[in-house]
C-alpha cells in the first residue's frame, strides 16, 4: 500500500507522462528539441538520484579566474543552456557543494550594453570570448567538468567583470548592496 507522497508522485509522474507523450505525438514539434529536453531530464534526474552520494572533494579546489566547463542543462529563451565554459568568480573549497560562476560565450553581443563584458582570447581556447554578466549563477558542483587542462583568464578580465558588477548595482540604486559588494571584492570573493 502507497502512501500519501508516493500516491502524489505518481499522480504527477502521470501527468508529466501524459504531456509529454502529447508533445512527442503532435506532428509539429521540433522533435530535435524535445530529444534534447528528454535528454537532460533524465540527465537531470541522475543527477538528482545521486546528489547524497556525490563528494564535491573528488574534483580539485576551484580558484577565482579559472576557467571551466558546465552543463547548464537544457533551457528556455535565452538562458544558458548545454556545455559552456564559464569562469569561476569565487574561490570554492573542495568541500564546498556550489561554485559562483560567469557563463562565457563566442558569441559576441548584438547591442553591447554596460553588463558585457568583452573577455578576450583565452590561452588554450579556439574562440574570442564575451560574457554577460546577469548570467552571474551559483551551480552545483555535480555540472562541473574540468578540462584536463584548467584554463584561466588574466587579472585584468576579472577587474572589468567586478566593475560592471558595481556598475549595475549602482545604477539600481541599491546603496546596502554596494557596501556589500565592495567588501566583497575586497576579500576576492567576486
């Protein structure tokens, strides 16, 4: 006999089950794209399944510049999605779950606005890079890939990426947050 939580699960696996099946049977879906969706949902769901068991000490400690690649998963509109490399705007302990990191594209921006940031060629990258920094998202440690050679950006990048963080924080007008901000990168936790 199910109880109450197990009844709920699997009334919304139905439910999730039903949709999806519609999806997948209506002549005009993008079937490419619902593949990649039901690609990362059981990607996702593995990830789920296993985080209890996953040790954020198995990989190496994560330094403030480096570069690294992170499965953003599949997403809507114009979120990150899929494997991108992003630079790791804080240091992160090798027992700490998450990472505070920066998406980087090869796409350069149509309109740049004052939240681009032009990051340049980084040493052992095919590509020119830029980022936006509103994309600025703490991810777990578990859609980590480290190349096997961590790359870095120079000093220089990381300063342009903390003054447009207080850029836009002041043209928000947010005074409590500039204060934290500045501490913040005082401790090179930006």
């Amino acid at each position: 006999m199910l109880n109450e939580n197990q009844e709920i699960c699997l009334q919304e696996l139905e439910e999730i089950y039903g949709l999806l099946k519609q999806i997948a049977l209506e002549p005009k879906t993008d079937h490419k794209k619902l593949i990649l969706y039901l690609k990362w949902l059981k990607k996702k769901t593995l990830l789920v399944l296993n985080e209890k068991a996953f040790n954020p000490e198995d990989l190496p400690e994560l330094k403030r510049g480096m570069v690294i690649l992170v499965d953003f998963g599949f997403n809507i509109g114009n979120e990150f999605g899929g494997i991108h490399p992003a630079i790791v705007l804080r240091n992160s302990s090798k027992n700490s779950p998450g990472v505070l990191v920066l998406p980087i594209s090869s796409k350069k921006p149509q309109n740049i606005k004052d939240f681009h940031i032009e990051i340049g060629k980084i040493v052992g990258l095919k590509e020119y890079h830029w980022a936006n920094i509103m994309h600025i998202v703490e991810v777990s440690k578990q859609r980590i890939i480290i190349p096997p050679e961590p790359k870095n950006v120079e000093g220089k990048v990381l300063n342009r990426i903390s003054g447009a963080i207080i850029t836009q924080i002041a043209l928000r007008g947010k005074k409590n947050n500039r204060e934290v901000i500045e501490n913040l990168l005082s401790n090179q936790n930006i």
